[in-house]
C-alpha cells in the first residue's frame, strides 16, 4: 500500500483538501476571505478554497515532521519579505492561522496532543494516517492507470535487412 512518500506531494494535499472539505469540522473562518498568510505577504490568497489546502498541507506535515507545535509550522510557512531598499528578512507565517487549522484538526480527531520525549506537539491520529493513506492510495491509483493508457505503441525491433536498407538509400 503506498504511503505519503510514494505520491507527489502537491497531488495528495489537493485530494486531502478536497476529502476535508466533506467533514463539518473543517471549514474557514469568516475572516479568513480577508487575511494575509503572514506579515512577509502583500495580498490575501487568491485560491478561493486555501483554507482546506492549508489545512491539509498542515495534516501532511504534521504526519512527516513527528509532534510539531505551532512554532514550528509558523516557521514552515514563514517567507521573506520585501522591505524598498533594505535587505529582504525572514518572517514567520500567522500563528492564529495555524492555531485555527490545529483547533479544527482536533475537533475532527485527526490529531492529537502528545509529548515523546522531550519533543511536545501534535501527531496524527489513526483516522488521520488513514485518510492520508487512503488519499495516497487513491492517487497511486490514477497515476498507475494514467501511465498504462499512455504508453506509446512499442515499434518492431529493428532487423539486418531494414538497417542495412536505410544505410544504403543513405548513401544514395
């Protein structure tokens, strides 16, 4: 069964997003048509559904970096902004954003809080590993029919009799 790791990753948070957009829990703020991403940005999205692509790029990266908090996923969608003359400095992305998708994941139990260790977070559930293997193998199976249906017709090996038919109509 493919995993997170087998299917390109702009492939699966789309099919998450759109699997995510089924559930009541998960649904955008008012507010969110109007809010910039981070300081680092000039305009709001111009995706009209970012809120569930957020929240599923969040879902994949929470089940790839282990328990991770809000720090770090500010840090993770943080960029560079354009200051006029001065030299561009990196800005983390908007923690309210990312508390919100957090607070929405967990309201629809696809994560959870733990501490491993010394490491304190969030991690996948077992429904959330699913929903990301299920999106996976779904995706798999497209992109497997995909390059069935587009191979070309293989030509017949060439012979002795065709090269040497070609070599001769060259040297005329």
């Amino acid at each position: 069964m493919p995993s997170i790791y087998d299917v390109p990753a702009d492939e699966l948070i789309k099919r998450t997003a759109l699997e995510l957009k089924k559930r009541p829990e998960i649904k955008p703020p008012v507010w969110s048509a109007f809010v910039k991403t981070g300081v680092h940005k000039e305009r709001p999205p111009m995706i009209p559904d970012w809120w569930h692509v957020r929240v599923a790029a969040v879902l994949r990266s929470i089940d790839r970096l282990g328990p991770i908090g809000v720090s770090k996923l500010r840090t993770k969608y943080g960029g560079k902004m354009h200051r006029g003359h001065k030299r561009e400095h990196f800005y983390k992305g908007s923690g309210s954003i990312i508390r919100k998708v957090l607070q929405q994941l967990e309201a629809a139990k696809l994560i959870k809080q733990t501490k491993i260790g010394i490491h304190k977070g969030r991690v996948l559930t077992p429904e959330g590993h699913s929903l990301l293997d299920k999106a996976a193998l779904v995706i798999h199976k497209e992109r497997k029919t995909s390059t069935k249906q587009e191979k070309p017709v293989s030509e017949p090996p060439e012979t002795k009799q065709t090269t040497a038919k070609v070599k001769e109509a060259v040297v005329e």
